[in-house]
C-alpha cells in the first residue's frame, strides 16, 4: 500500500510538472511570435504617429465628441475626414495628401456686424451644413465679416489660403451692387482682392464684364492700386467659396485677420447664407 501510495504521489508529481512542460513550451511558442508581431505594430504606430500632428493628443482633448480608434493609422484616417472641435464651434481635418491641418471656424466663430440683431441676421438650424447653425443676412446696407485664428492652430512652415464659405438664398438681392473688399492679414504682409456676391457667370457675361473692367483699368488715373479681383467658385458640396487671401504659417505663434467687407453702397442687400471660413495648405 505504501509502495502504491508512493506511486501514485510520484505519477502525481511527474503529470504536474509533465502538465507544466506542455504548458511553458505552449506559452513560449504563442509569445514568441506575438512579441514579434506586438513589436511590428508599436513600429507601425511609430510610422504613423510621425503623419499625426504634434499636437494631436491636444486636438482629442478638444473633440465635441470621444473618438474611439486601436491604432495610430486608424486616428489619421478617423482625423482625415472632418470633425467638430471646440464645443461645435470649429471644425478641423488633416489634409490626405500633405498631413497638414486644416480647419473651418463657423459662422458662430466669426464677428459680423449686428449678426446678434434680429433685424438684419438670422440665426438657423442648416440641412445642408455642418454645424448646428449658420447664419442668413435678412438685410442691411452695411456688410462685414470678420475671422481670426492663431498660427499655432495650423500647420508650421505652410501657405494657406482662407475661404468664406457662403450660399446665396433665393430671394438673395442687393450683393452685387458694388465689389466686397476682401483680405488676409498677418502682422505687416495683407493680401487684397475684390469679389462681386453673384453666381459665378457664363462666359458671355465674363467676356462683357472683363471688356468693362477693362475699360475702367484704362481711365482710372495712375498710381491707383487695386486688389485682385475674384469669383465665388461652386463646391461639390453645394456650397460656394470666396477666396479672401493668402498667408504664409512660420514658427511663430502669429494672429490671422480675415474679412469681407463691402460698406460703400447705401444699398440695401440680404439673401447671404454664412457658414464659417475654411483655412486650407495651399495646393
């Protein structure tokens, strides 16, 4: 009995470590591979980190809502396509191509003279845009828009162009009735320009407006200077885009001044549907 007794305390033994044998030479052959391969996806994180922004653990901090991804090239492609920051009032992208952000500050983020005033603009929820509300100009004679943003916001070392993104209402009238001035200013460079407020024209009427202007050109007295003047150009998204100039993003943390003016005509005009201005690496 104690000879069996023995035996079976010994076959005990000998199936336990036997069972921890299987066991160790199991684990070594499942964590050997996964390490190669838990290895292989930080270095893939690492890669795709380095198409991330350097501040983009600052830029998940501000999401109007969590984004939830597994790997860093899942965060770029989530972060390529537009997404709300800043409690709905922005909205920022990476560029697919370059890397580089991009941002819209909405119509709410901008200073319009008496948008708050019920009489000349109104607020409303849009189907067509992203964000909860832009704003449609009821009437007035005096039209100003103005933008700002911080360089620090954007990508360094970058040209940007800034766009108003607008629509025009049916009952749109009186825009056209003189050309908005439109610029781009950071510290002591400022872009001009000039835009007629119309859907963008055939070509007859380019052609007659292009004879007129330069007619104009031909009599204005020297040592006049002018801006470049623009069109609204047709998105795919159904909005309309005004080019307000051009900037160039160094190192330094810089202040951005974007407008649209047009305060000349004692026109009255309405009909302008504002959703923000998009700021965008030039191509």
């Amino acid at each position: 009995m104690p000879s069996d007794g023995n035996s079976q305390v010994m076959s005990g033994r000998l199936y336990g470590s036997h069972f921890i044998f299987l066991v160790s030479s199991r684990c070594v052959s499942i964590v050997t591979p996964l390490s190669s391969a838990v290895k292989a996806a930080a270095e893939y994180d690492v890669v795709w980190e380095k198409f991330l922004p350097s501040d983009y653990q600052d830029i998940l901090s501000r999401l109007a809502s969590p984004l939830v991804f597994k790997s860093k090239k899942e965060l770029f492609l989530r972060l390529s396509n537009p997404i709300l920051v800043d409690k709905g009032k922005k909205m920022l992208w990476l560029d697919k191509s370059t890397s580089k952000k991009c941002y819209m500050l909405s119509a709410r983020e901008l200073s319009i003279t008496w948008a708050n005033d019920p009489l000349y603009w109104c607020w409303k929820p849009f189907p067509q845009s992203r964000f909860d509300q832009v704003v449609e100009l009821v009437t007035t004679w005096w039209l100003e828009i103005n933008g700002m943003i911080h360089t620090r916001m954007l990508s360094p070392n970058t040209t940007y162009k800034a766009y108003l993104i607008v629509k025009f209402a049916d009952r749109a009238y009186g825009l056209d009735s003189l050309p908005s001035d439109l610029s781009v200013e950071v510290r002591n460079h400022k872009s001009n320009g000039t835009i007629y407020l119309r859907y963008p024209e055939d070509k007859k009427q380019l052609l007659e407006r292009l004879w007129m202007l330069n007619r104009i050109e031909t009599l204005r007295p020297s040592g006049v200077a002018t801006g470049e003047e623009r069109v609204p150009c047709e998105r795919d998204d159904g909005w309309m885009e005004i080019e307000l100039g051009e900037f160039f993003c160094g190192e330094s943390n810089e202040e951005v001044k974007m407008s649209l003016k047009e305060v000349k005509s004692v026109h009255l005009k309405g009909g302008l549907i504002v959703e923000g201005i998009e700021l965008r690496p030039k191509k």
